[in-house]
C-alpha cells in the first residue's frame, strides 16, 4: 500500500514512462525496418509516424496530468446536467464544512451570503470554473464546480480539461426525475474518457409545494424515486463499466435550505427555506429527509484515504492513455492494412508469374534448341545429297563443297541456339515486366534482367571466340559435326564443342561418308547408295549432337532457375519485411495491453 507522497509520485511516474518507453521502442523498430516496396515503406513510414505522434501525445498529456495531480489532498469535480442542483449540492458541502471563501464574503459584507452560487432556474448559471477548500472532520478536500455539461460545453472546453486534470474522481449530477438517456451517458463518457472513477449523484428535484402533505415528508426514497434510481445505476453501468462507482440519491435544495443562511438577495430560496421548516419543524428533520449525509459520508471515507484515490485515479488516466495509444495504432494500421493486404497479395502473384514465366521458358529452349539441332542437320542431307547428284562436280570440287557445307553447320546451330535463348528469354523477360507494371512499385528489374545472353549465359561453341571465356569448364565441350566426307579428319578439330572424343567419333563417321564419296559414289557413279549411307551417317552425328546438347540445355535452364530464384528471394524478403512491419505493431499493441493489465491488477491504491 502507498503510505507516502513521494513514493506514490515516483511510482506514478515510473508507470507513466513504462508506456512511453513501449512506444519509443515501436517506432525505433518500425524505422528501422528494411524492404524496397514502395507501398511498404509508405505502410512503415505511416505507422512509425503514427506511433511518434502518440509518443508526443502520450508524454504530454502524462506530464500535464503530473503537474496537474494535486498529491496532499482528495479533489472531486462535479459534472452535471443543467440545472440539475448542482451547485446548490456543493454550496450545501460549503455550509456543512464552514468553507473559508463563504466565511470571507460573511466577513467582508457583514452579512450572510449563501445561496449566491446558486441559480434561479432560468439558465446554466455555473459559467467559471471554481475550487472549494473544504475541510470534513479535519481532513482537506477541493470541490470543483464546472460549467454545465449540457450548457454550452464548446465555451468551456479548457474549464472541463483543467478540472479532468487535477480531478481524482467525478460526480456527475443528475436533477431529472425520469431515467438518463442513453446519450447523456455516451457525452459524459466522452468528456471524461475513461479516466477516474464516477458516482452519479441523483438529486430529485421538489420545492416547497411538493411536501404539503405529511406522507410525502415521510421518505424521499419512494417507489417512484427507487425506479428511477435502479434506472440510472443501469443506465451509467452499462456505458461506463467499471468507471462507474455508484449513485447517491438526495435531495439538494432540502438539504440546503436546513443548513442555510441566505443572502439577503435570494428572496426565491429564504421563502422555499421557510416553508420547508415549517413543514418538516426544523433543519434537523430536513437534513435527515435530504440524505445528504450519504455524500458527506462518502466524501469522508475518499478523504480519509485521499492518497490511495490518488493513484487510482492516475492509474485509470494512465490505461485512458494507454487505450487511445492502442486506439491510435489501431486506426493508423486499419488504414494501412487495404494497402498491406494488396501488397501481400500482388507480391504472391508475381511470385507464381515468374515461376510459371520461367518453367515456360526452360521448356520452350529445350524444345527448340532440338529443334534448331534437327533442322540443321537434316538441312545438311539435303544439301550433301544435292552435292551428290550435282553431275557438273568433279570429285575435287565435291569434296569442297560437301568439306564447305560441314563447316557451316556448327555457325548455323550457335546462330540459331543463341535466337532461341534471346527469344525465350526476351518473352520470359516481357511477361514479368508487364505483370511489373501492374505493381511497378517493386524494384526488381535488375534481377529480371537477361536480355543479352551472350553475355549473361554464355555460347556453348569453343570456336565463338566473342563469348568462350563465359562458358563454364567443359562446357564448350560439348562436341561437334566435324562432318568431313571427304575425308577432312582436320575438319573434325572444328567441332570439339560437342563433347571431348565427339569430334574423333563424328570425324571417322563423316569420313567415311568422306570415303565412301570418292570410292563408292565418285567411282562407280552409285550416287544412290552414297545417299543412303550419307543420311544414315548424318543422322547418327545429329542423334548425338542432340544427346550431346542435353549439357547446354542443363546449363541455360540452370541459369534461368537462378534467376527465378533470385526474384523468388527478392518477392519473399519484402514479404518477410511486410510481416515484420506486422509483428512490431502486434509486439506495440501487446506490450500496451499488457501494460494496461498490469495496472489494473494492482491492488486498490497501489501502484
């Protein structure tokens, strides 16, 4: 239990700072997320901002209420509807405790002057804030009456977050005989927003015509007044939850008219005061009937442990802080979240676009680079065919024509495996950069980038001079058509692409259509047996160059998968960046819930 001020206040501050803390780390963290989406850092940037701004709120709304906690004495604010007997409940409290203002206007006028706070009905006649120093049995204590709730509360805004500020505890008058309305309640919830405890002080209205006959002097608790009591008990629990302390029926003009001594002024109250006293015989009786000593008794039980009502009073300040700090948060990432939520969904999209882009372009080179290896090699058939038929040839002149058409077949693959690499590529490349587009906001066009693949993939024919260097280790070894038919074992050098020992195999199949050329075909003039054994050994060099090509086809594929995976990682990163964005926000709403939690458990006045 809190037994001194000092200690009270250090732990009060102490609490205080707890949850500025638990901002300043948020929005540290939310900072110092990474991540290149665009809407992300608009979603980081919004939040942190946000939780900044609360910091900023947050800490001086605490230090104003630690300036404001009056720590030596219990202070009380009435709220109340107008003309509801509000300030005649307090000027009964100031007759009661001989409050010092009421007993220097006696002495400066000479006269009595009570009732002069008091209205006449006509209008809200509490337009200043005001404080009362009262004493109950020796125990100090302020009242301070504020400006009607349900006057014109705008002009007095200031008034009513000055008398929140230094109040441990509220009273909120009713004077209506008849239930409260829901949005009388929902004002007052408003105004106070959570922060200190509330007791209604239900004050039925009645002059002096209203107790004429003896049974309505009898109790002020009739039916009638219990209902209605039962009915704002309800009413104020239901909105204000466990901020509503309870009620205290009374009867405030009674009350005061039994403890009283006019002014001279208020004719309208010494004629209600007399015709009270005559009823009830004497003030004695009138305070009894009033119930005015179930509020002196409840003021005199605050006070005794006014200090315990001060920390529970900064204790429901702080989780009111603590509330609109989660509130606040809460906003700001409800407004982001339509945002997060359609980043989260396009950064999936994408995802499965270039998976799908690039699975599309891997199966699209191996189908045509076996494309472009038939179309050659059946292009060289019939063209060596033709050189065989051709009449006008000398067996020299065949020999070079068929040693020319050979020697064109490795430039003629390279040419048309590198357009199948660079078309594929380039719609793989044109796909993802139109589904980009769409979410133009992700960065990732430096890893979508295989535009030149000379460059990026490298050629697979060691005699391409420009682009060998790229080429992984024996990679270029591929193999090759050293096609020479007429007999060019020198030929078979030019195509140690294919694979390493390719180029002997190839070079003894095509030399010995070589052989076959000047022996069989030349000689005895069979061109069409030449022809046959022709296509059947350029058939089984393409069958080989294609098993040959497996590797090339490996490779490209390889270095597609890279760069799938490269965007993939860039994709979930900023995913993972989203989600920790996310995390921080629930780690701030958590840690202020818990905060929250922990104040409430604390024991009544403790902290």
């Amino acid at each position: 239990m809190v037994t001194t001020n000092e200690s009270a206040r250090a732990g009060v501050e102490r609490e205080y700072r707890r949850i500025v803390a638990e901002l300043q780390k948020a929005a540290a963290d939310m900072r110092g997320t990474s991540g290149r989406d665009a809407v992300l850092a608009q979603t980081r940037d919004a939040l942190a901002t946000t939780m900044e701004r609360l910091i900023a709120e947050y800490g001086a709304q605490a230090e104003q209420a630690m300036e404001s906690t009056v720590w030596d004495r219990l202070v009380i604010a009435f709220f109340g509807e107008t003309n509801a007997g509000k300030s005649t409940v307090i000027e009964t409290m100031r007759i009661l405790t001989n409050e010092a203002t009421r007993e220097m206007a006696r002495s400066q006028t000479g006269s009595a002057q009570d009732g002069m706070i008091v209205g006449d009905g006509s209008a809200d006649f509490t337009k200043v804030y005001c404080e009362y120093r009262l004493k109950i049995n020796g125990k100090p204590f302020t009242l301070i009456d504020v400006p009607g709730i349900e006057g014109r509360e705008e002009d007095y805004s200031e008034e009513m977050k000055r008398a929140l500020g230094k109040a441990h505890c509220i009273f909120y008058v009713q004077g209506h005989n008849k239930q409260p309305d829901t949005a009388t309640a929902e004002k007052i919830k408003r105004y106070l927003k959570d922060r200190v405890g509330v007791y209604t002080i239900y004050n039925i209205r009645g002059g002096g015509g209203d107790y004429d006959e003896p049974e309505e002097r009898e109790t002020l608790m009739t039916e009638k007044t219990l209902k209605t009591e039962a009915l704002i008990v309800k009413t104020f629990g239901d909105i204000l939850g466990e901020h509503y302390k309870g009620n205290v029926s009374l009867q405030g003009l009674v009350a005061m008219c039994s403890v009283a001594d006019f002014a001279e002024s208020r004719t309208d109250l010494m004629r209600t005061q007399r015709k009270l006293k005559t009823l009830f015989g004497n003030g004695d009786t009138m305070f009894r009937f009033s119930r005015m000593d179930r509020l002196v008794q409840l003021i005199d039980g605050m006070a005794d442990h006014f200090l315990e009502e001060i920390v529970e009073a900064n204790k429901q300040k702080m989780i009111s802080l603590a509330r609109l700090a989660y509130r606040g948060i809460a906003d700001e990432l409800q407004r982001q979240q339509e945002a997060t939520r359609h980043t989260r969904l396009l950064l999936h999209t994408l995802q499965g676009d270039i998976r799908s882009a690039a699975t599309k372009a891997q199966a699209a080179i191996e189908r045509d680079i076996k494309l472009v290896n038939d179309k050659e090699y059946n292009a060289l058939k019939d063209r060596v065919c033709i050189a065989i038929d051709n009449k006008r040839l000398n067996d020299a002149q065949r020999k070079f024509a068929i040693e020319q058409l050979e020697a064109a077949v490795p430039g003629n693959v390279e040419r048309g495996i590198n357009e199948v690499v660079a078309r594929n590529i380039g719609e793989m490349n044109e796909y993802i950069n139109m589904r980009k587009q769409q979410i133009d906001y992700i960065p990732l066009a430096g890893r979508l980038d295989i535009i030149d693949p000379q460059k990026r993939l490298g050629s697979f024919f060691v005699s391409t001079k420009r682009i060998e260097k790229a080429l992984s280790p024996g990679f270029g070894d591929v193999g090759s058509l050293a096609v020479s038919m007429a007999g060019g074992a020198s030929v078979g050098s030019l195509f140690t692409f294919i694979a390493p020992g390719v180029a002997t195999a190839v070079g003894a199949m095509l030399g010995g259509l070589s052989h076959l050329a000047r022996k069989t075909i030349f000689g005895d003039g069979r061109r069409s047996k030449a022809k046959q054994v022709a296509r059947r050994q350029i058939d089984t060099a393409r069958i080989d160059s294609k098993i040959r090509l497996r590797e090339l086809i490996q490779n490209i594929n390889g270095r597609i998968a890279e760069k799938r995976d490269r965007m993939s990682e860039a994709i979930e990163q900023e995913t993972r960046n989203l989600q920790t964005a996310e995390r921080i926000i629930e780690e701030a709403q958590r840690g202020i819930t818990k905060f929250i939690e922990d104040i409430k458990s604390k024991e009544y006045g403790t902290i």
